[in-house]
C-alpha cells in the first residue's frame, strides 16, 4: 500500500464541480492515500458527447507524475449496462483505459455509508446503501430537517460531506467497487 507521502494521483471526470469537491471531502475523510483532482464535465450528456477528449484532458494532469483516471456517474435508476448515456459512457471509458465508476444510486448513497454524517443528518445506518431506493430524497429530507434549508445539490452537498468521519466499506458495494477500480493507484502500479 502507498504511503501518505506517495500519493498517487486520480483525476475523475465528474458531472459537476460539487461531485467533484464532496468526493475530494470524503476521500479525505476516510484517510486514503490518494491525491484526488476533478474535472467537471458540466452534465452527464457532455461525459457522453466528449468522454474521450474529457478523459485525455484529466489525463493531461498528471504532469511528470503518475496517475489513474476514472469517470464517476450517478446511476439515477437506470440500467446502466444497457441505458443510455451510461453504456456510451462505459463504452468510452474502456476504450480511453479509464475506470468507469457508479455512485448507486447517486453520491448521496456513499454520504449515507458515513457514520458521521448519518449521524449529523439524523439518520440510522442502512446495511446496504446502495439498496436505498431514492438516496438523494432521504438525504434532501434528513437535511431539511436538520437545517431548515432546502437541499441544493450543488450547494449542500460540500456542506454534507464536510460531516463525514470515512465511508463504512461495508456499507456500499459502489463504494468498495470504486476503490477495486482505483486500486492501481493506491498500489503505486503503473497508472491508467
């Protein structure tokens, strides 16, 4: 396993600039070795029209150094073997030699693996997250009831994750599968 001081780098291309900052806060959270950057894609669509440009241009970010990339999408409901924009998008990321990841059924599922933040949130731990039917709704709810604020996915997602204490494995098989996929990054083997 590499040390805190060999961070390898992973670039994810995400839908937008808050996936990429709530991930940023939750693998930080959880205490992997990863050196994480994002880049924003602007919508789901734009992964699927631009996948192999946008998974070069992460790729560009590695400078002189090494590093994996990964495309992160939510689920949203939909088989994403068969469903359009994942398949294309699926299709693209094993083409290009990047990791394809889903958030099942969206990032708000990996909040709901974290002890801290189901606890901030008022909620009990699921066994599984990733059988929670509508994640976003459980935590939009959970959230207004703790802050009498509306759930704006670009906004309160930062201020969710910043509650995070390290995402239960367990917990989350997207999770565990994410890091399965990224797992030639925390090697130190040769990046993607």
């Amino acid at each position: 396993m590499a040390t805190t001081a060999q961070k390898w780098k992973v670039v994810v291309v995400v839908e937008d600039d808050t996936d990429g900052k709530a991930l940023a806060e939750l693998v930080r959270r959880s205490g992997l070795p990863i050196a994480l950057d994002w880049l924003p894609a602007n919508g789901i669509g734009n992964i699927k029209r631009k996948g192999g440009r946008l998974i070069q241009l992460a790729r560009s970010r590695f400078g002189a150094g090494a590093g994996c990339v990964a495309v992160l999408v939510d689920r949203d409901g939909k088989d994403a073997r068969k469903a359009e924009p994942h398949r294309t998008i699926r299709r693209d990321c094993a083409s290009h030699g990047a990791a394809y990841v889903e958030a099942v059924e969206s990032l708000e599922a990996w909040f709901l693996a974290d002890p801290a933040i189901a606890e901030w949130l008022g909620l009990k731990q699921h066994g599984s997250v990733d059988a929670v039917k509508d994640p976003k709704q459980v935590v939009a709810a959970a959230f207004y009831k703790q802050t009498r604020r509306t759930y704006q996915r670009r906004r309160s997602r930062q201020q969710v994750a910043q509650h995070a204490s390290g995402i239960e494995p367990m917990q989350s098989t997207s999770w565990r599968n994410a890091l399965a996929l990224l797992q030639p990054c925390l090697t130190g083997a040769k990046g993607r």
